[in-house]
C-alpha cells in the first residue's frame, strides 16, 4: 500500500516538474535573426539609413569618449583595457540596441541574408553599404564637434587621447608591412564584434545583452584590434584635440586597412562559418 502511495506522488511530481525557460536563443535563431534584420535595413529608404549611420557614428565617438574618461589617472595596463572596454561598450549597447546602423554590424547582417536567399541585389547593397560608411564617419565627426566645441574635456583627457591614437597608429611605422598589419588586425576586431552582436542578440534579457556586448568589446579593446567603426570615433576626437596626425594619416593608414579586413571577419568568420554550420536548421 504504502509503495503504490509512493509511486502515484513520483507520478504527480514528474508530470507537475516543467523543464525551465531557455535564456537564450538557438545559434541558428540568431543566424535567422540576422537575415531578417539584414533585410529590414536594406529595405529602408535612403534618407532612415542615412539618420541611423549618422546616429550609429554618434554613438562610437561617445563611446570612445566614455572609454578615455574612465580610464584617466590609471596606470595598471590590465585594468586599463578593463576601462577602456567597458567605456567602448556602451556606444556599441546603444547602436545594438536602438537599431541604428554601424558598417562594421552591416558586414555581418547583409551577407547573412544573402547566404540565406537565392538572389542578390548588388546595387542596393553597395548604395547601403557606402551611406552607412559616410554616415557612420559624418555622425562621429558631428559629436567630435560638440564635445571639443563645449570645452568639457580636461588636458588630462587629450593626453591620454593621444596615448590611445599611437596606440592606432603604431602601423603606420611598419610602411606596407603595416598597412597588411591592420587589415589582419581588422578581422579579428570584426570577428569579435560580430559575436558581440551574436550574444547580443541570442541573450533575451537586458543584463544578458550587456554582458554579451561587454566580453568581446572589452577583448577587441584590449588587444588593440582595429575596428574601423570605434576608430572613426577615436580619430574625430583626434581631429579636434590632437595635432599628431592629420585626416588622410588616420584614412589610408588605419580606417581603409581596418574596414577591409572588418568586411572579411564579419562576413566569412562570422557569417559564412554560421550560417553554412545551421544551414539545415534554417532552412528547414
């Protein structure tokens, strides 16, 4: 008596127990979710892809400008970086989250949606692309301004600016050499920011959306990678506030090498590999 008593409570209990939510979104979710948002910017017309290049350029200077602040005064190199990132993570949680278009994001969701679709719109895609490069720079420079122009920033501030801005522009000593440096570099910047995106966007709450943003920002600041987006938020800076280097320096030297290579490590590293690793569970 007492054991069927016992086997009738394991019977209720096993069919009361539910599994707990998944946290998270499948690999192959966030590769389709990619491809819906690829298509829903390319979709835009040319006037809101333009606003949201211009706000995502926004949000890379005040990041890159949140990241000098906190790192201000510190001296120990690993908790540098450590500052560094979690300042340049904040322009890149704005970007993620407010939707607004960052090239180096584009690099990872067009070619995603193209793998998934058996069509090509090669002149939309090339008219999206350089609106959102220009977008991206003209919204850096345009808060560059605002900030210099306000004088809130202390000589503290440009001195460790420049330090950051060497730090870019270390290439430029290796002549050719160096210019294949930052594009290496840039894939590996692109690599890690396109996984910033992918936690990002697998993650189902705000905290974990953080944290997923955080990790590889905080890695790609800290190795020194060349991302194109976060520089052209650094350079504007270095425009106003810095006579170190001038315009061209910061294009040929840095932003051109890094943006090929930022191309290369979203859309093969990140985009290819997922997307051919889940092509069954998206197509099915």
């Amino acid at each position: 008596m007492a054991d069927n008593k016992i086997q009738e409570f394991s019977k209720q209990s096993n069919s009361t127990q539910q599994e707990p939510e998944r946290q998270y979104f499948l690999p192959s979710q966030v590769m389709e979710s990619f491809g819906e948002k690829g298509k829903e910017h390319l979709d835009k017309n040319m006037p809101s892809q333009f606003t949201l290049s211009l706000t995502a350029g926004s949000f890379m200077t005040f990041g890159a400008v949140f990241s000098v602040l906190l790192a201000i005064g510190i001296d120990a190199k690993g908790l540098t970086y450590l500052l560094e990132g979690i300042g340049f993570t904040t322009g890149y949680l704005m970007v993620f989250i407010s939707g607004a278009v960052l090239f180096t994001e584009v690099n990872v969701l067009l070619p995603t949606y193209y793998l998934q679709k058996s069509y090509w719109k090669k002149h939309k895609y090339v008219k999206f692309w350089a609106a959102t490069y220009i977008g991206n720079i003209v919204g850096a420079l345009f808060v560059a301004l605002l900030i210099i122009g306000s004088n809130s920033m202390t000589p503290e501030f440009t001195k460790d600016l420049e330090t950051l801005l060497g730090n870019k522009m270390q290439f430029a000593e290796n002549g050719w050499i160096g210019w294949f440096q930052v594009v290496l570099s840039g894939i590996i910047a692109n690599w890690l920011i396109g996984m910033a995106a992918f936690l990002t966007t697998a993650a189902r709450d705000m905290v974990g959306k953080i944290l997923g943003t955080a990790l590889p920002v905080i890695l790609f600041v800290a190795g020194n990678f060349q991302h194109s987006a976060a520089n052209m938020g650094y350079f504007s800076l270095g425009l106003f506030a810095s006579d170190n280097y001038v315009w061209y320096e910061y294009l040929w030297f840095n932003l051109i090498p890094a943006s090929i290579g930022n191309i290369i490590g979203g859309a093969i590293f990140i985009s290819l590999l997922f997307s051919y690793a889940f092509r069954k569970e998206i197509r099915s």
